[in-house]
C-alpha cells in the first residue's frame, strides 16, 4: 500500500470503508502489473495494510509504528493511508501493549501488534505467557484472542545487545501459541495473512536480516490466492530444495544459510534436501519425517542456542519417527550457548556454510 | 493469586498494628516536613509550580523571585569553583559526542546515542554525586559515565561492537549502560537498600528517559524507593522524543515530575539546559537524600538535538524549525556567556579547557579508531564464574575450527606463493 495515495482528510485519522477501498483499488492498479521485485519487509506492508482493507477490525499499534513506520519500516504508510485509529503509536511499555491487545480482542478487534526488537519482547512475557497463551483454554473456548505479535528476531544485522536474540523457543515451549517464521518474501505475505486470519494468537518472529531480501512477487496473485482461502503455508513446512543425500532442517534466517550449504555441497556431489518449517507450531512432522524417510541423515540448524530449544525439539521427533530410517545420528548447528555476542564477535557465533557441511561431512557417510 | 486460609487471631492483631504504626510513620513525617521546609506534606512532594531556572538562555542570571523557587522549593546557587568545573566537563562532553558521532560515521563505531545538546543533564548528574555514591546510566548516558571519573574508551567501548560494556561498575561505582528501558532504575533501588541494610552511607542516582516512564519497571522502581525509603534520585531527562514519539504520546500528567507524589516522594522540574539550575537542584536532592529524606524524582526539561541514533531519519517525524528553537537554547553557549559576565571565565581558561576536550577527543579516536582484535574464546569465558562442561565442549569446537581454518588459508598462501 503505497502512502502516495493518501489524502490529507485520511491523515486525519478517520477514514471511511469507502475511501480505504478506493485506495486499495488504486495501489492494486498501481501493482498490477504481474511480478515485480519487492522485499520482505514490504511484502509484510503489503499484507498488513490489504488486511486492513478487508476487515476493519483489523488494527496495527506499538512503538514507533505511526508516524515513523517502524524502525525498520515494515508500518510504513499505515497511519497515512488507515487514519490514527487504525494504526497508532502507544505509550512505551511492552506489557501495555500486548495486554491491552487482549482486551481489545475480547471486544471484537483482531490486534496485530509490534514489538520493536526480540529482547524489547520480555518485559510482555507475563501478558504473553500468562493470558494470550491461555485465555482459549482456560474460558473452554469462549474467548478467542486473534492476535499477531510481530517480534523481528534473529542477528547477522551487526546490532548491539538485546538486539539480535533469537526467542522462538521461549513461545514454542508455551502451549497455546501458534510460532511462525517466514524465510521468503511470498511467505511473508501469506504467512501474515494467515496468522492475521488466525482466531488463536500467533507469534510471527521476522528474521530481520532478511527485511531487504527481494524476490519477484505477483502481488495480485498472491491476494487472489488469498481471496480463494487457499492456506497453503497454514502449519505446513516447504521444501526449499530437493535432495537426495541428506536433508537440511531449519527455518526463518538460517533458510538461505542452508540454501547456500546445499549449493556448496551440490558442487561436491553430494545432493541435499532443505526443508523450511515455517510453521514451528504447529509443527509439520508429515514433511520433515517423509524427507528423513527419503534421505536417512539430517542436520537441524538454527540460529537460536541449542540448548532446550526448537532445534532440540525437531531432533527429538525426528528419532520419534524416523529411527529405522537413520543411517547416522541427526546433527544440528546452531548457536553456541552464550549470550548472543557483540557485532565484531557474532560471526563466530552464528551458523555458517563451513559449519553446516562440516556437520554434513559428519554424518557417517563411511558405515 | 494466593488463595490464603483465614487469618489467625493473632494474625489479625499483627497487621492492625502494622497500619497503625503505617499512620504513625506518615505522621511523623508530616510533621518533619513542616518542620524542616515550613510546608504540607503535600505542597513538599508536588513540584514547584514552574520549572527551576536560574540562568535563562541568553546566559543572565534571573532574579530569585523569577528563578521557580517556592518555600521549602529553594535552591541556594552553586559556588563559582563547581560551576566552573562543571564548564570544563560541558565542554568536554560536547567535544566528546560529536567526535563520537565522526567516528560513527567513519564506521568506527557501530553506533552512537547522542546525548549532544543534554550535556549539562550528563555533567550535573555525575558532579553532584560524591566518591562512593552509584550512577545508573541508560545507553544515552556515556558522558555521564564519563564525567564520573570512567575513561573515556572504555565508557564507549558498548558502541565499539567488540564487547557489551567497557569498564568495571564496582571501580568508579558506576553500573552498566542499560537498554532495556528503566530496569537499571530497580538495580539502583537494590544498591540503595543494600546500602542501607549495610549502614553505607551513600546516595545513588539513576537515570532515564522521558519515553521510558511509561515503562512498568520505572513505577516500580519509583514504589520500591519510597516504600522502603531510600537516597534514591531518579533523573529523567526529558528530551520531548521516544525515538519518534513525542511526549504527549507518553503522559498527560501535569508533567513527568507529578508523577512521584503518586509514589509518596519528592518531584521537581529543572531547566535541563541549565547546567546552574541543575546543579543546584540536584545538589540539595543529593544533600537530604543524604540526610534520610527519601526518594526524589527530578524531571530535566531538554531536547535531543540529533536523531536517536545515527540509524534514525528524525526529519520523518518533526520539523526543522522545532530543533531551531531549541538551538537558541543551547546549554554550553548560555553558561559560557554566564560565566564570563561574571569574570570568572577569561581567553586564557577557554583555551585550556577547549585544549583538554581535545585531548580526550584524540584518546577516542585512538581507542576507537584502531583495529581492536577480538577473541572468539571470550564467547564462552564469561557466561558463568567457571564455564559448563557443555561450554567447554562448544569451546573447544570452536577452537578446533579456527585451527582448520588457519591452516586451510596457510596452505593457500603457500600455494599462491608458488
Ligand atoms: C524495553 C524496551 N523497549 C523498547 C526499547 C527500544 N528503544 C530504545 S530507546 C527507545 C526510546 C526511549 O526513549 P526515551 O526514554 O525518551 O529516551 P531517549 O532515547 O530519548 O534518551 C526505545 C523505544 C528498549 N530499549 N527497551
Ligand atoms: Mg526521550
């Protein structure tokens, strides 16, 4: 939705159905034009702002998502195009944000709601854990909460502390929340609107180092895929490439990572399979364990600590249901157990190439 | 929630006793405050009802009657040796935000928060502290740090991007820059308590933003102080901006000052750009936290003249002509006018002040400015007092790399060198 179609009585903050639709109409005829090269970060744009076109329950606050965009952009042109009530800046406090979204859901509103980094998350850990988690369950169902914590995650920015965590695993252990994680542009528009669909919360972790990775993307097809209720990303892994020797099992930054390792690997002869999960709850065992089944070796990697974490967790389902299967143990990369390191340090720290195909040359490939 | 059987007779009696002696304390206190400031309770913890200004932005002194000043709200002015000091560290910590924010843009430091334009909230801040007292900075606060005695690279060390902090906070009594908004506020409240559990007599000072009050750890941290009343002083620079979001986003309090009677303590405005009036206000806080007077919220009215960081764009969200107006305002320009209508500052002094910004100038730009080298083995050296055997482990996976890759890229220059 490009903020160039705004007109000043929108900006005012109250703006009809109509003249959203309007709008919405304009931008599409202005994106119409079949594929074209757009980032992550506007893909997410995209999908936040047609959501709102389509349902006005629909709302976008937090911190600095107004005016500003977002520090990383991803509001952009919301407030302009949707009027202050739509999409709006709060006071500075975490908790406030995620539990007044619970409130608002309880009356009718579908939030979709910012944490500005990772580790700026933590201080709405109670509100996250204790109620968002919990409202469905606890009420038998009779109170749903649909909403969206956009948390951009992960490292590889150069960014200083409390800026690069990976805290996935933190929601995945919370019964009671759906965890997604786009690694591609048309992921992250699907993958939002269908969490934005969702009538359970969903955690959607951003891999803020691929904010600005572009892909050609045919948005108007992607809105009538949409329109059909096509879920076709809904708790469900890809297959990011095919392979036979081994497969690659990982999710949101560490996708292109292990794209590269499988390249790198290919020019050695040795074929592998990366499955992107996407979806870390629920969890897709039917893709994963038919591309074990398939290959007979895997590797787990992820940015995040190993230590009780999602990459733990898929090791142990994989021996669940695959151990006949397994021609050696599975293997993970991921990050050491230390707190994520300082800019000139976090090379050391996150999973690499090298170290992907070194866990791959690992795999008892002699027996 | 704790579902507790019913309270016991004695149970009962105890906590009768505990209000009672709850109004007792407040009685009492009452009481001291007349005593002490010829003021209610009340009219002692409500700010004054205008800002604290001694010297207006054109650098002359402003009357007593026109200073902000109200009964038991009185500020006597700070000796001519401390302000001239404190000149010295203003200029200094000017010198010392824009070369940081050189060495930003030379890509020597991954990134700066300036504090250019609240050097006088920086300075006043650590001057009125005595040795043994604690400062608790946010990451906006390096001359702060500084200006309480941390060198200068190691107080930007946290920007250089080779380690998350630089110096030792039980060196210079000054605890880590803190990011996550206002939860240095409840550590300064612990030292405090310790304190005086311990029978230290020190005062501890502790730092935030406007933005950040909005935070729940700061009204904690504001309850904490005046239940177990301690020397706490929370300074909150109020710079007008949250990154993007301006004040009137974050309260509508009187103003951020008000908010400390809520909590049972003193509030009072300063002219944050008044290095004069900061000093004076924070000098007497410090001096009756000293005497056992409690917590004391002290709310700086500044403005942050550059973007939050060096990775914002503050053009997107407020005009040009706003920072204009607070140019006029500038800090170092109005005391320097000051002090030389009083005589107190001549050519001679300016030069040898302006020599001492530059040095500390140049030692950050040859502590930043050099390749620092890094160990990867740091990773794991500092995650417990002794690392895990799991640490161990991962440590020495590493260092088995780094050994192939070593020889891996040895090999190669052997082989080009063919
Ligand atoms: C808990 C938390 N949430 C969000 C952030 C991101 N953040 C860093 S600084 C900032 C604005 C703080 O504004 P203010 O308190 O006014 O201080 P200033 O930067 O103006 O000095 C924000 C939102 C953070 N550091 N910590
Ligand atoms: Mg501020």
């Amino acid at each position: 939705m490009s903020p160039t179609v705004t007109t000043s009585s929108e900006a005012n903050g109250n703006v009809s159905a109509a003249t959203a639709r309007a709008a919405a109409k304009a931008a599409a005829v202005a994106e119409a034009s079949g594929p074209q090269a757009i980032t992550l970060a506007k893909a997410l744009n995209t999908a936040m702002s047609d959501a709102m076109q389509e349902d006005p329950t629909v709302l976008v606050f937090g911190e600095d998502v107004g005016t500003l965009g977002g520090v990383f952009r991803v509001t952009d042109g919301l407030t302009a195009t949707f009027g202050e009530k739509r999409c709006f800046d709060t006071p500075l406090a975490e908790s406030g944000i995620v539990g007044m979204a619970i409130g608002m859901a309880m009356n009718g509103m579908r939030p979709v709601i910012e944490m500005q980094f990772d580790a700026f998350a933590y201080p709405a850990f109670e509100q996250i854990i204790s109620h968002v988690a919990k409202m469905h369950n606890r009420t038998r169902g009779r109170v749903k909460l649909p909403i969206v914590i956009r948390v951009p995650y992960g490292g590889g920015i150069g960014g200083v502390e409390h800026h690069c965590d990976s805290s996935e695993s933190y929601y995945a252990h919370t019964a009671g929340l759906k965890v997604f994680t786009p690694a591609t542009v048309v992921d992250g528009y699907r993958m939002l609107r269908e969490a934005i669909d969702s009538d359970d919360p969903v955690i959607f972790m951003e891999p803020k180092k691929l904010y600005w990775s572009k892909d050609q993307v045919d948005l108007e097809a992607l809105r009538a895929e949409h329109a059909r209720g096509e879920k076709s990303t809904a708790g469900r892994a890809a297959v990011a490439r095919l392979g036979t020797d081994a497969t690659l099992i990982t999710y949101g930054p560490s996708v292109p990572t292990a794209l590269a390792a499988a390249a790198a690997a290919a020019e050695e002869g040795r074929s592998l399979e990366v499955i992107d999960v996407r979806s870390i709850v629920p969890f897709d065992d039917e893709t994963v364990s038919a591309s074990v089944r398939k290959t007979g070796r895997a590797v787990v990697i992820a940015e995040a600590h190993g230590f009780a974490s999602v990459s733990s967790e898929i090791v142990a389902r994989i021996q669940e249901r695959c151990f006949h299967y397994l021609a050696a143990p599975v293997l993970r990369v991921t990050g050491f157990d230390v707190p994520y390191p300082a800019p000139k340090l976090e090379h050391y720290y996150l999973p690499s190439v090298d170290r992907i195909l070194d866990a791959v040359d690992n795999l008892q490939w002699e027996d | 929630m704790t579902i507790s059987a019913d309270h016991t007779a004695h149970e009962r009696e105890a906590s009768r006793s505990d209000a009672a002696e709850a109004v007792d304390e407040l009685v009492k206190q009452a009481e001291e405050v007349r005593r002490k400031f010829g003021i209610s309770l009340e009219d002692y913890m409500l700010p004054a009802h205008h800002q604290i200004q001694m010297v207006d932005p054109a650098g002359r002194m402003k009357a007593k009657e026109e200073q902000g000043t109200e009964p038991g709200h009185e500020y006597p002015t700070p000796g001519d040796d401390e302000l001239l000091a404190a000149y010295e560290q203003l200029v200094v910590g000017r010198r010392v935000n824009d070369q940081n924010s050189a060495l930003v843009r030379q890509g020597r430091m991954a990134v700066y928060p300036s504090s250019h334009g609240q050097e006088a909230c920086q300075v006043a801040a650590a001057m009125c502290l005595r040795e043994g007292d604690w400062l608790f900075p946010t990451y906006r606060d390096a001359v702060a740090v500084m200006s309480r005695g941390v060198d200068p690279v190691q107080a930007m060390t946290i920007f250089r991007g080779d380690w998350h902090g630089g110096y030792d906070p039980h060196e210079h009594h000054v605890g880590i820059q803190c990011t996550p908004l206002t939860t240095q506020l409840l550590h300064a409240v612990g030292v405090a308590h310790a304190a005086k559990l311990r029978g230290e007599d020190i005062v501890v000072l502790a730092m935030c933003g406007d933005g950040a009050t909005s935070e729940g750890d700061f009204h904690e941290a504001l309850n904490f102080a005046a239940v177990f009343h301690l020397p706490v002083i929370f300074f909150v620079q109020n710079n007008k901006y949250a990154i993007s979001v301006p004040l009137s986003h974050q309260s509508v309090a009187p103003s951020l000052a008000h908010k400390a009677v809520g909590y049972g303590m003193a509030g009072e405005r300063v002219d944050g750009n008044d290095l004069v009036a900061l000093l004076a206000v924070l000098d007497r806080g410090v001096k009756l936290a000293r005497e056992g007077s409690g917590p004391l919220l002290v709310e700086a009215n500044t403005y942050r003249m550059q973007a939050h960081t060096n990775a914002d764009d503050a053009t997107r969200y407020r005009p040009d002509s706003e920072v204009a107006e607070w140019m006029a305002k500038d800090p170092i320009s109005r005391m320097k006018t000051y002090l030389t209508s009083q005589g107190l500052l001549d050519e001679d002094r300016e030069a040898k002040i302006a020599e001492h910004a530059e040095q500390v100038a140049m030692q950050l730009r040859e502590g930043l400015g050099v390749d620092v080298s890094v160990d990867p083995q740091d990773l794991f050296s500092f995650v417990f007092s002794k690392p895990t055997p799991q640490l161990r482990e991962q440590s020495a996976l590493l260092a088995d790399e780094l050994a192939r890759d070593a020889s891996a890229t040895g090999a190669n220059t052997e082989e080009a060198g063919k």
